[in-house]
C-alpha cells in the first residue's frame, strides 16, 4: 500500500474538463488498496465545492480526501496567532467561510490587523491593494494562501494569488513568505499526519508545477511526479533547478508506470 498525493488543477482536470484516464486512474489506486488524498492551492472554493465536482466527475470520494490552501491557511493561524489577534483578508468568501469555521476573528479594518491573508482575489482593487499597505505599515504579519503566478484552465490560463503577492512586493519591497497552502510544510505535514497517516517514503506527490507541487514533494522527502498536463512543459522541466524523481505525460500513464516500477523491486 502506498498514500498517492494528488494536485487536481492541471492534473486532475483543466476547469471543467476532466483529464482523459484521470478517473480511471484513481479507481486502479483505490482498487488496489492505496490511499489516495487531493491537495489543491485554489483557495476560490470550499472543500465541499470540491467535493461535489469531483463526485460529479465520477470520483468516489470523501470530502476528507480534499486538502485546500485555505484549510492550510486556517490550520497556520490557528497555531501561530493569537486568540485575540484580528485578521484581515484579502480574498473571496470560501476563504473567509473556512476561516469562521476555525474561529479566526476577522476585521474590515487593516489599521487594526494583527495578521493579513493575501489570496486569489478576482475582485483585487487598487484600495485592497492599499489596505494591505498601510496594514503591513502597521505591523501586521503576512501569510499567503499559495504563491500559484497563474492557475490553469481550459484553454490557458489566469493570473492567481502570486500576481496579488507581486503588487504587495512592488509596493514595499518584502516579499510574503508565509505560506499555507504548497509548497509549504505544513500543507505536507496536515496530508501526511492527518489524512494519509503514513510516512512520506511511502507517499508519491503527483502535480503539474514545479515550484509547488514538485517543490513541496521534494521538501517532505516525499517521491515525486511531475505530469505534462498543466502548466510545466517538457522545456520548462529541463531547464528548472527543481526536479521531479519521475515525470510522465499524464495520470493516464500512472497505472502502467507503477506496475513497471514494481516489477524492478
């Protein structure tokens, strides 16, 4: 048995177009007793919402299996802020839902944040912009949902939580490196303690970017799979300081891949 950790945009599917043998794939994991758990950076929808387009899909699964950068979010500041510490979010409602849920207090005001959280914001205004100025003049503290420049989608792609992170740095000079969701440990860790409850040598990290989902994999020891099918190219993978163990077209290859790999031990 082996935990098989997988992105969903770019891997799974590609917006509301589902990758040819990704279904497939994943009912051959589970047929075959793996453990099988989705970890995505898009923090513009719940784990419930993915839950039902994954189900739509055909996936048997449980909303357990789905790990967001927003839950990541929520699990950082619930060990690293304090209970009567005030946060202020740049970001759309899912985020702010998940947030509740962890009793993390909330404010309008950034003059009176303790912490910001910077996310994908499709309504990202030059005021927020500004709020998120004044707040770090103030003092506040910055975490990211996922530094993601772009998310993929059918057809190419758009700009997500890293192109807001970019303002903030071209405004100040810092950087935020903070982050919740890849490629940051304690997305890692939450998936592999809390969900997989295995260790990370037995555990394949499955993603279409290099700089987080391959970057997380390789910082948690866990083996690593780069696929073709999102956003990294073939030239992109050759010239990246960051390496995938293995890379392949798609998920679809997975299946084959694994019983080749298992016939050389």
């Amino acid at each position: 048995m082996a935990g098989y950790i997988f992105d969903l945009d770019g891997t799974i599917y590609l917006g509301d177009k589902l990758i040819e043998g990704a279904l497939e794939t994943y009912n051959y994991l589970i047929s075959n007793g793996h453990k099988v758990v989705f970890v995505t950076n898009k923090p513009i929808a719940s784990q419930e919402d993915y839950h039902r387009k994954l189900t739509k899909f055909g996936f048997d699964v449980t909303v357990n299996q789905i790990v967001n950068s927003s839950y990541a979010t929520a699990i950082y500041l619930t060990k690293y802020s304090k209970p009567t510490d005030q946060v202020y979010v740049v970001g759309e409602q899912p985020l702010m839902d998940e947030l509740n849920q962890a009793n993390i207090s909330m404010t309008n005001n950034p003059l009176d944040a303790d912490y910001v959280v910077v996310s994908w914001d499709r309504q990202f205004t030059y005021d927020k912009l500004n709020n998120m100025y004044q707040a770090w003049k103030s003092g506040a503290k910055f975490v990211a949902t996922n530094p993601d420049r772009t998310c993929p989608v059918d057809g190419g792609e758009v700009p997500d939580c890293g192109s807001i992170m970019g303002a903030f740095t071209a405004a100040t000079g810092q950087e935020i490196t903070e982050i919740g969701g890849k490629p940051s440990r304690l997305m890692a860790d939450l998936v592999l303690e809390e969900v997989l409850q295995m260790p990370a040598k037995e555990c394949f990290m499955i993603g279409d970017r290099l700089e987080t989902d391959i970057l997380m994999g390789n910082n948690a020891n866990l083996i690593t799979i780069l696929v073709l099918s999102g956003v990294t190219t073939e030239e992109m993978a050759n010239n990246s300081t960051i390496k995938s163990t293995y890379t392949l077209p798609s998920v679809k290859e997975l299946p084959s891949f694994i019983e080749s790999l298992a016939s050389h031990y």
